[in-house]
C-alpha cells in the first residue's frame, strides 16, 4: 500500500510513500521550505521528482535535494526552462485563463530561479521502483512540452499542471502547445477511473476532461 500527501506551498507538493521509502513530488516555491521539509521528517526520501519547470514547481529543488540528499529528476524537453521560465511563450484561452497567464508571467519575471541540471532524465514508461514506490512516469506534454504525471498503483495520477482545479477540475489554462494539451488530457481519460492529484487545487476523480468539439 502506498500513501499520497498533499502538501500546499505555493503549488502542490507531493509525498508518496510506500512502506518505508518514499519519493517527493515538486518543490513549490521559496518560503514553504520548512514546511516541505517538517513534512519530510520521519521519512526516507529517495527521489525528488519535478513534474515540470514552471517556478512554482522547481524553486525549492536546489534547496530540498541537499538537504534531502536526494537526486533530482524531470524530463529533458523542460531542462531550458530551468535557465528561463519565458524562453517558450506561455499561451491561455478565456479570462480565467488570461488571468492565471498574467500572474505566472509576473511570477517569472520577478522571481529568482536557481538555475541547476537534473540527475535524472524521465521519460514514457520509467518506473520508479528502484526508489521504493510503485509509480511510473507517464508523458503530459501541452502545459510545457516535458511535462510528466505519474501512475502510481493502479488507482492515482500526478498529473501536474496537465489539469487544473484551480476554480474547478479541468484541462489546463495554460499551456505551450494547445493540441498536445487536448491529447494529453485525452490520454488521462483513457486511463479511466482514479484518482487525479492537480499541481493546482484539490483531488478529485478521473473524468472527461475535453469536449468532442475541443
């Protein structure tokens, strides 16, 4: 059995233990460090994984993965935004969207990144077993063109900024390229019924997250 922790820093961090090892999820940004950390104790973390490189989910990474003594891994088509969260345009639709785009520019512009290289580079189909948790990397390109999910068991995904529930559960606001957005959410339909763990807001099931005219 494995156990999921939501932790809210800016973004959604998250915890997965299984038995006694366990993998941390996003780092959120500065300032909930201890918090991560003080969630983190008692636990023996063997990975940090980063489901994308928006700042609000890599900020801390530095930080946790030295005190952690973890490496660090994420997918390679995001390691550019490592160095520059605006070197690919972020795009929104409707004023939800458009508002949500505004902030996270800001955020960007006005927020110091460490720049840093990850351990590890994930792909389709790495599983994570080796650090002690059934989970398996699954590809969610749209919101950024490296953002992955993991499958972890058979009933719950991480999905990342690939949805939203930041006002209600849907597809994300934001994104770099809308079709792989639409596909990639797509793709989590098909996986049917689990549970759905956002970057953004709260848990909530599986569902049809595009309409047939999208």
């Amino acid at each position: 059995m494995y156990e999921i922790t939501q932790i809210k820093a800016g973004s959604n961090c998250y915890l997965v233990t299984q038995k006694e090892a366990a993998i941390l999820v996003d780092t959120g940004l500065k300032g909930f460090e201890k918090k991560i950390l003080s969630e983190c104790e008692g636990k023996q973390i063997k990975l940090l994984v980063l489901t994308h490189g928006h700042i609000d989910h890599v900020q801390n990474a530095v930080f946790l993965a030295k005190q952690l003594q973890v490496p660090i891994a994420m997918h390679e088509k995001d390691v550019p935004l490592l160095k520059d969260n605006l070197c690919r345009e972020m795009k929104a639709n409707g004023v939800r969207g458009k508002l949500v785009r505004f902030f996270s520019v800001w955020s960007a512009k006005m927020t110091q990144l460490d720049s840093f290289v990850p351990d590890i580079l994930l792909k389709e189909g790495d599983k994570l077993n080796e650090y002690g948790v059934d989970a398996e990397v699954i590809e969610l390109p749209g919101h950024t063109a490296g953002s992955i999910g993991l499958k972890v068991g058979d009933d719950s995904l991480l999905v990342g900024d690939a949805l939203m529930n930041m006002f209600r559960p849907e597809k994300t606001l934001l994104y770099e390229e809308y079709e792989k957005m639409i596909e990639s959410a797509r793709k989590i339909e098909e996986l049917g019924d689990r549970k759905i763990y956002f970057g953004h807001g709260k848990m909530a099931s599986n569902r049809r997250w595009v309409k047939e005219n999208a």
